[in-house]
C-alpha cells in the first residue's frame, strides 16, 4: 500500500477522508496531505482517529473534519460537524482545538481563508454563538452578520427554490422490471452451491468478501433468510443500456420485503436488496415511479416510500418534512426485520466500486483491490 499511496499523493490528491484508523490516518499525514476526520451515518471513524490523534500527540495542522454522509434525522439528534468537536474535546482535546480543526483548518486547505474560517476583519461574518464548549450547541446563528437562528428555531425562512423539469425527471428505466430481472440461472446440480459474498460491517463503508452456501431451487440461485444472505441488485436507471448487476449481500438481517434507493454512490443507480425477486422488482419500480427515492415492499407491495425528485438524489421538502418521512420509513424497515441504524445510508455505499473490498454494478461485482469484474462462483 506504501508505494500506490506515494503515487496517489504524488498525482495531487492533497487529502482523505477514508481513514478507518490510526495507521491510515499517520500514513497520510506524513505523506503532506489532509486528512479529513468523519463521522456519518454509517461511517463512524470519528473516536478511533481522534483517539490517536490525542494519545500521539499528533500535529494538527493536518487535520480537518467531514461528515461524508450524514441523514437529517442524525443531523437533528448529534448535530453535524459540531457533533466531531464535541467527541473531541469530550476524550480529551481542548476545546480550542477541536474548533480550530473544524473552522481555520477547514478553510486553509480549500485556501479560502481570506474569507472563512475566523472571527477577524474581512472574513464573512458566519459565526456560532454559545455559552459551553463541551456542549458545542449554538445559541445563536449569524449568516452574513444576520441573526438567522436562536435556540434552535430558524428565525428566516429559506428562499423557496424553482427547480427546471429535466432535473425532477431522470429517472428512466430501459425496460421493464419484473421478479425475471433478478433471476440468477445456474447450471449446478446440487442443492446449494457456494457463491460470493458482500458482507457489511458494522458501522463502515467498507466491506468483507466471504463465500457463502446458498440453496439452488428450480435451477435458479437463491437467498438464504435464516442466514442472512439476501439478494443485492443494481439496475440502471438512466436508460441508457437496462443493466441489471445482480450478488448477493450479507448484514442486513431482512426476514422479508425488499429496500430500494436512488442515491447510489458514485454513480446513483438504484440498488436494491430483498428477500425475494418479487419484492426487489416492486421496490426498484416505486423508485422508478417517484423519479427517484427511497422505498421498502413486503409481499409485492409498497408498504412505505419517499420522493428524491432532484436528480433522483434529493428531496425537495423542508428538512422538518423529509425527517418525519425518513422516521417513519425506517420504522418500516426494522418491522421488515432490518437492524441496521440507517439502512438506507448503508445501502447506498454498497454499491461504490471504489470502497474494499468488495462492490456490485449494473455491470456486475467488483473486486475493488484487484479493479476487475467477477463472478459469483
């Protein structure tokens, strides 16, 4: 890894934000680059580098924070980048420079602090107000010298955006999707053959490859439910060739029904992952329906959904209503047995053919380290 990520740095990538812990993060900083601390939705990094950072006593002129991903309804229960400096200063770093790191650094390295990053003559005038730093909870918020928030209540409105009919529709699927689209044919004679594997870990992006049994019926591969080996599909949806990458994952602890989504990093086809065929095309196809979105099916029916009109990848709702909306889907989700915190969140990085190890297309799977399609055999 020493020599790629000498050539990486080399290229002028100047910072990560994929550091999963201490060795990664020190191999970047004594390499020059940025490392950019994250804690999200299911990218939960923040306490082993910090951690690190504060027991070597580590320079932090090297160091900013990020949230990658964060969902709205974890926004309003943590809090965003306040939330890092808050586990900051609570494992022991002052406060000081836990809210450097968050504000000076920040602006330094994408080289606009001529305008951000400090309370001095000339900068905007963007400023939190609080009274306990161990707390990190604003008081009050300033936006361009404005009072725009107190106590947690916005005191004005944001502008109400028009958004151009091409960006709410870009959602086209090639052809129909039916229980067909996920079939999985084998020639194997046996019972159950043995096939690779996505599997999650818990609170990362990253993933392992395993090999698995799952049962061969009717000359088709199957899901194997009481061992948590369900199937994964990601179908284009920009109409452009009606790929269908259809692998198999392991982590999300469905009992039934099928989750799809829109948002599907980096390229935001929809992914989907089910029990069974006919919830998956149920699923992919109230995306489809919505231009975009989240939903979740159980015997063939959509038992809940939310709309991402923008590009397929956003609401275009207050973020008081697309909290409520996400609640209650996730409420949805865990009676279809799923344990995961944000299964959403977790499903959209599944599919990223840039996170090890492994990753699945419409093109297929994706053995990240060795950059190659293969099958699941």
């Amino acid at each position: 890894m020493g020599q790629e990520l000498n050539i990486y740095a080399s290229s002028g990538i100047s910072d990560d934000h994929e550091c999963v812990d201490a060795e990664e993060m020190i191999a970047r900083l004594q390499l020059g680059m940025r490392v950019l601390i994250r804690e999200g939705s299911t990218e939960r990094n923040a306490d082993a580098l910090l951690r690190a950072v504060i027991e070597k006593n580590l320079p932090l002129d090297g160091l900013c924070f990020c949230t990658d991903d964060k969902h709205p309804t974890e926004i309003r229960a943590e809090g965003h980048i306040n939330y890092i400096v808050r586990r900051a200063i609570a494992l022991g770093m002052a406060p000081i420079d836990a809210i450097r790191i968050a504000t000076i650094n920040a602006a330094r390295h994408i080289r606009m602090d001529d305008e951000i990053g400090s309370i001095t003559p000339g900068r905007c005038a963007d400023i939190l107000i609080m009274d306990d730093l161990e707390k990190m909870e604003p008081d009050m918020v300033l936006y361009e010298g404005n009072l725009v928030a107190r106590d947690g209540a916005l005191l004005k409105r944001c502008e109400v955006r028009h958004y151009p009919a091409w960006i709410l529709d870009t959602v086209h699927l090639k052809r129909a999707i039916t229980s067909e689209s996920f079939a999985l044919p084998t020639v194997h004679p046996g019972e159950t053959t043995q096939v690779t594997v996505i599997e999650l870990i818990d609170r990362q992006i990253i993933t392992k490859r395993i090999m698995a049994s799952v049962p061969v019926r009717d000359g088709q591969l199957s899901t194997d439910i009481p061992n948590d080996i369900l199937k994964l599909a990601v179908v284009e949806r920009y109409g452009k060739n009606g790929n269908v990458g259809v692998g198999f994952v392991k982590g999300f602890q469905l009992k039934n029904g099928a989750l799809a989504f829109s948002t599907s990093h980096d390229h935001h086809n929809i992914v989907v992952v089910g029990t069974n065929d006919k919830d998956m095309a149920a699923a992919v196809n109230e995306v489809a329906r919505l231009h975009g979105g989240l939903a979740a099916t159980k015997d063939g029916n959509v038992i809940d959904s939310m709309s991402l009109p923008i590009g397929g990848l956003m609401s275009d709702r207050c973020a008081e209503d697309v909290m409520c909306e996400l609640d209650r889907i996730n409420r949805a989700v865990a009676g279809l047995g799923c344990t995961l915190p944000a299964p959403f969140m977790a499903l959209s990085f599944i599919s990223l053919p840039t996170v090890p190890e492994l990753g699945l297309t419409d093109m297929g799977l994706v053995d990240v380290l060795q950059h190659k399609l293969i099958s699941l055999s």
